[in-house]
C-alpha cells in the first residue's frame, strides 16, 4: 500500500465541497491507494483503497454460516429503503457539513 496522496502535500487539505472529494476518489487506484484529508467541523480522515479479493462470497458463509443472514438482512433492509449508496452519500452533504 503506498500512500502516494496527502492532499495538500506535507500540510493536510481541506476538502470544501463533495465534488472535490468525489475527484479525489476518482483518481484512486492500486498505485495512489491512500489519501488523508480533512473536513472543516468534521475532522481528519484516511481512505484507503482496498483491493477486491477474487475469492467468492459464497467461501465466505461457509465458513461462517451467520454471514449469509447478515447478507439477507442487509439486502431486505435496502430494498425497503433503508440502505444509501455511496454516490447518494456524497450527493447528501451540503456545504455547511464542510464549514
């Protein structure tokens, strides 16, 4: 993992506005997979890029049979419309969550 992108350089940035975080996601990929930032009245974050692992959800309940449940819930929940995107999540925020 190397943390190529510490917005601002040595100095951390402010990120003002969902649109420029947005770009910064966009620019992420195994090569710039790290990037601090921070948020006026929110605080400092890291988001970090993982990989997606090939193997199958399906190992993943055998192993642990609970999972499946989780799955199901969580698949009912936003069906119902209780779950968010993460484009829906940035979409959200306004400018006074950044001030």
């Amino acid at each position: 993992m190397n943390i190529n992108t510490l917005i601002g350089g040595d100095k951390m940035n402010k990120v003002m506005s969902s649109d420029e975080l947005m770009k910064y996601i966009n620019n992420m990929d195994s090569e710039n997979s790290v990037i601090q930032f921070s948020i006026p009245g929110k605080g400092r974050f890291t988001l970090v890029l993982q990989e997606e692992d090939n193997q199958s959800i399906e190992a993943d309940i055998k192993k642990n049979p609970q999972l499946e449940m989780m799955f199901k819930e969580s698949a009912e929940q936003y069906k119902n419309g209780h779950g968010v995107t993460t484009s829906d999540l940035l979409k959200s925020l306004s400018v006074k969550n950044f001030s």
